[in-house]
C-alpha cells in the first residue's frame, strides 16, 4: 500500500487532464 505513489500518480493524472481540457497556449 503505497499511498504517497498513488496519490502523486493521481496528481500527475488530474495535472495532465487539465493540460489537456484547458492548454493556454496563446498566453
């Protein structure tokens, strides 16, 4: 159980996600 692994792999998942759902890249 590692719970520190799988909350940063959830981090970087909900990170990218939103990357994608709103990239700014005209800014």
């Amino acid at each position: 159980e590692d719970l520190d692994t799988i909350d940063r792999m959830l981090d970087e998942a909900e990170s990218r996600f939103n990357w994608w759902r709103h990239p700014d890249p005209y800014i």
